[in-house]
C-alpha cells in the first residue's frame, strides 16, 4: 500500500490489519528521576517525535520519509496525544490502534486513544521495524510525552527516546507565537493553572513556544512562501526562544537529508557540539529563553552536588539560596529543556539530561570538541536575559557542599 495515503494531520487513513509477531526479550532499565541508563542506546529501538502546530506539515515529513531511500523500516505512529498519565489509562477491551502496510517494507498506524498504549501494541510487533516516529497532534505539547521513555519501565527497556523534530510554518509562526487563539495557548506544566493564572503572569505562553523549546531539531518549513527577510526574522524569532536546536530551512517538508536531520539525531546520547558561541538575535522572546551556564571543571566528588541542585531548580523551580548571591530576579521561572556537560579536572565527562521535572546524569565519553569548560543550557519561561545570576549561583552551591 503506498505511503501517500496519508492525507493530512486531522484525518488519519482507512487502515488494514497486519499480523502481530511474538514478544522480543527486553533488557532491564533503571527509571528513576536521575540516573545514569546500563542498557546500551544501540540495543533498544530508536523513537523520534516528530511535533509542531496544525499545517506545519509533519504528515507531508513522514510521507516524504517513508517514500525515500534510507535503508530502513519504520514504524510510524500518527496523531499520538498528549499524555501525563499513561499508567491510568484502562486498557481493557480498548482498541487504540489500526495498522497498514507502507513502502520501503514500514509500517504505520492511527492512535485513537493513548500514544503509550500505541507504542506498546507496536512492541508486540518487534523485529518488522528498526526505527520508530511518532507524530504528536498540532495541540500536544512534547513535554508531557518525552519523559515517558524515561519513566515507564517497560517502554525504556526496549526503547530509547532519540530526539524531538519540530516543525515550524514560516509563513504563520510569528502570529502563533505573538496572538494565539485560546486554543493555541499552554498551561503551566507544574499546577494546571492557565498562564494568565496565579504565579504565571507576563506574556502568554503559546503551544507553539512550547513545541519549539523542546525540540532538539527545527525545521523551517515553507520557506518558498516567504521573503529572505521574513525568513531571517523568523529564524532569529526561533533562536531567541531555543537558541541550541538545530536548525534546517526548507519547503515542502523535504529535508536535505533524512540522517542526522529527522533520523538518527543522538540527541540525548552524546552533547559533543553544545555550542554556546554567537548564535545573536535582535528580538528577545518574551515568553522563553536560553541560558547557558560555563564554569571550569569540577571535581568528580561534585556529582551529588549537581545532582541537588537539579532537583531544585526542575523539581521545586526554585533555585537554591546562596549567600551573597542575589537571585532575586529568578522567582517565578519553569525550565522545559536542559542539557548539559560536566567536564572533571581528572578528565572524565558526564552529561545532563532533562525535559521538564525528569532528567538524568550518565557517564559520557571526553568531549571531541575541544572545550574543556562544564556547560549547561536551560531552556524555559522566567529565566531573566543574563546567565550571570544564575552561573554564580550553580558554582556557589557546588562549592558550599561536599
């Protein structure tokens, strides 16, 4: 059956059964807020969310995919929803997927109830995919899914989270981020409350700040339906928000290359090229930043140190108290994205992880990029405009304690 039955974002395609193949044997995983993962990345399957608002043309990417040569059977999952509670879900007599065959020997499937649940249907099918994409809906916000493969045991024994692709509409972007429809605005992710609500006021979050400041890779798409000018505007607006994805300009959701831009990213398994250099932009995003923090390397006994500090600023979003450190400026801040690399003065190297509350600190090969500094980018509402309070604060806390 050929891929371009896909039709759009809204109307996933009449599908047909496929027979399901037995159980794979899955490894263990450790699933705990911070931690460092045994099971080698190489030995589960890769999943790539693909997200980004309604037109931006994440169906016309996964046809475009699975139409093209790249040596590999996918799985696709169409229109998975947003989910933060997967394990409530009653599964029983439920029916939540519809599977049919697609070119280059890939597989594909509608979700009608939990993305969870899809993805554990699709395990059961194990062995007629290598990779696997999830296409959120244009509503969803990445956030709530993504620490999923984190948490849920059964999912990260036999998958492993690869990288967020957000698709971005040149031509409409700046309307979604500057006026959204009510539909089109995010609640906090830590009470509930709308952003106007107690504690969250100042600019209006819209999903679309959410979906860009989670991705590890944008795609500017559209690009023909707008002037050099408007595109750089565009491309500086994104910037302003998540200053470290990668960043790919093109029309028609063909993508110069599929490796390396929607396939095999990475990106939660090596940070060789955090690039904190001179990425400038005129206009500051009122609703999400960037922050990068640098400090020297640090001793490996710091680790429980960095480990703490963690947890406060992802967990409580309170940033430790310091004295002589004024931080006054930082009460009332979220982080959505944060990664990371400790470089140790024995030479040894770990990276951080994290989306939203979930991260995790793993042991890492010695950077190949030369640097020799400790990084950390943050990626949130509230964080100010100068790293300055907060690099001061992150080498306080480290110092003040074993």
């Amino acid at each position: 059956m050929p891929a371009d039955i896909i039709d759009d974002d809204d109307a996933p395609p009449e599908l047909v059964d496929v027979s399901a193949l037995p159980d794979s044997e899955k490894p263990n995983i450790s699933t705990t807020p911070s931690t460092t993962l045994d099971t080698p990345a190489q030995d589960r399957v890769p999943i790539t969310l693909v997200t980004g608002y309604l037109g931006a043309g994440k169906t016309t990417l996964l046809n475009y995919i699975l139409s093209e040569k790249h040596g590999k059977k996918i799985a696709v999952i169409m229109n998975a929803t947003d989910i933060e509670k997967p394990l409530t879900v009653n599964q029983n007599g439920q029916e939540v997927t519809e599977w049919m065959e697609v070119g280059n020997g890939c597989i594909c499937c509608s979700v009608k109830d939990s993305g969870v649940m899809a993805i554990e249907s699709l395990m059961e099918r194990r062995g007629t995919f290598d990779y696997i994409l999830l296409e959120t809906t244009g509503l969803a916000d990445p956030g709530n899914l993504a620490p999923v493969f984190w948490v849920d045991d059964n999912l990260g024994s036999s998958i492993y989270l690869d990288g967020i692709v957000t698709l971005v509409d040149a031509k409409n972007i700046l309307r979604l981020l500057d006026e959204p429809a009510p539909e089109e605005t995010a609640t906090s992710h830590t009470d509930g409350t709308e952003n106007e609500g107690p504690g969250h006021s100042g600019p209006v979050l819209s999903m679309a700040h959410m979906q860009i400041s989670h991705a590890d890779v944008i795609i500017l798409n559209k690009a023909d339906l707008v002037t050099q000018e408007e595109l750089d505007h565009v491309r500086s607006r994104i910037l302003a928000i998540n200053s470290v994805a990668k960043i790919h300009v093109t029309d028609h959701s063909r993508t110069p290359q599929i490796e390396g831009v929607v396939l095999d990213l990475h990106a939660y398994d090596h940070l060789d090229s955090l690039d904190f250099g001179a990425k400038g932009h005129s206009h500051i995003d009122p609703a999400i930043s960037t922050i990068a923090i640098i400090i020297p390397p640090i001793p490996a006994d710091k680790v429980s140190r960095v480990d703490a500090w963690l947890q406060s600023v992802l967990w409580e979003s309170k940033i430790p108290v310091m004295d002589n450190i004024d931080t006054s400026s930082l009460n009332n801040f979220e982080i959505h994205r944060l990664k990371g690399i400790l470089v140790f003065q024995d030479g040894s190297c770990k990276i951080i992880q994290a989306v939203r509350e979930v991260f995790e600190i793993r042991d890492s090969e010695p950077t190949t990029s030369g640097g020799g500094d400790c990084k950390l980018v943050l990626i949130g509402r509230g964080l100010g405009q100068d790293a300055q309070p907060w690099r001061r604060n992150f080498e306080a806390f480290l110092e003040a304690g074993p």
